[in-house]
C-alpha cells in the first residue's frame, strides 16, 4: 500500500514543477501557457472538493510531453498520484 503524501509533500512537487517549468526555455507558448493554468488549478485545488478532472487533465499533459519533456512528464504524473493519494 502507498502511503498517503502530505501536503508539505504536495508543495515541494508543485515547487519541483515550477523549477523545471523554468528550465523548460524550448517550451511553445501553449505549452507553457496550458502548464502554468495547470499549476495554478493544482494549487486551487489543494483546497477543493474532490475531482478526477485533474488526473485527467494532469495524464493528459503528461502523454503530451513524453517524447520531448520526459522529467516534465514524469513530475505531472508524480502530481497527478499525489492528488490522488490525497483525495483531490
């Protein structure tokens, strides 16, 4: 069984997000508009009701930036399994 991540786990995965959101300079502009609106509703979210439109969400960007961005990838799906974990 996984063990739940706290909101202080939560928050420093959203600070790595941010890091490598601005060490990602070759990023379109809808890209990184769609990650920045994501960090924002991931952080709305922390103190919202439950949703699986983020997972949703979250997987889908992550599948989006796989080939080109795989750390990206892999911290919005490391994101999306904290939510989870969470309940949001």
């Amino acid at each position: 069984m996984i063990a739940p991540m706290s909101q202080e786990s939560l928050h420093a995965a959203l600070a790595r997000l941010q890091q490598e959101l601005q060490g990602s300079a070759q990023l379109d502009a809808e890209s990184r508009r769609l990650l920045d609106e994501l960090t924002g509703d991931i952080s709305r979210a922390r103190e919202a009701t439950p949703s699986d439109a983020h997972a949703s969400r979250l997987e889908a960007l992550a599948v989006r930036f796989e080939s080109g961005y795989p750390d990206l990838a892999a911290s919005l799906r490391g994101i999306a399994d904290a939510l989870g974990r969470i309940g949001l």
